[in-house]
C-alpha cells in the first residue's frame, strides 16, 4: 500500500483536475497513488505488484507472498495509462493489446478488478 494515505476528497480532486487536463506532476503523482490506494483496498494481498513509475507501486491480490528480488507477478504502465484504465477510460484489455501496458505472470491479469469507480 502507498505509504501516505491520499483524502478521498484530495484523491478526487487530483483525479478530476487531470481529466480537466491539468497535468502537473503533484496533481499527477496524487491520482495515481490514490487510485493505487483504492486497488490495494479492492484486492489485498501480496501476489502481483503493480508499477506505476515514478509515482508509486502496490502489491495487491491474495496468493503466494513475494518478499525478495523481482516479483513473479508484474503489471507496470505510465501514469495516464494507470489513470485510464483504472477510471474505465480505456479497457485493459486494448491497454495490453497497444503495449501501454507491461504484465508479466500467471496473477497479471487485473481486467477483473478494473476499473475501480472512485
């Protein structure tokens, strides 16, 4: 889970201000890690970690715990690609197909928990 728990009403406030196309990099990094937050709520566990670089990583979905080196369970995507998929914006399905996204490992595929309706 994200080290600092984002306000829902600072979340969506980020989210709203980037899909009104405000773009900064802090309003950026605030719906990003947000949504990462409201995923690790959906779907808690350890199995599949998901990469949102720079802005943040979680590891969700119960399974076999992953403790060192690289996970066996990896999604990793750019910012507008995680806050599209996550906001229903773009299905991940045509995410996976356009190589916006990155999954590797049997647990990768999170198209049952997107998107997540903030």
């Amino acid at each position: 889970m994200p080290a600092r728990r984002i306000d829902v009403d600072d979340g969506r406030a980020a989210l709203t201000a980037v899909s009104a196309g405000d773009a900064s990099r802090a309003t950026t990094a605030t719906a990003v890690r947000y949504l990462l937050q409201l995923l690790d709520e959906k779907a808690p566990g350890n199995s599949v970690e998901v990469r949102v670089p720079p802005f943040g990583a979680v590891q969700v979905v119960q399974g076999p715990r992953h403790t060192r080196g690289t996970p066996p369970n990896v999604v990793e995507m750019d910012a507008a690609t995680w806050i599209a998929l996550a906001t229903g914006a773009q299905h991940w399905t045509d995410a996976l197909a356009a190589g916006r996204v990155l999954a590797s490992g049997t647990r990768a595929d999170l198209s049952d928990l997107l998107p997540l309706r903030p």
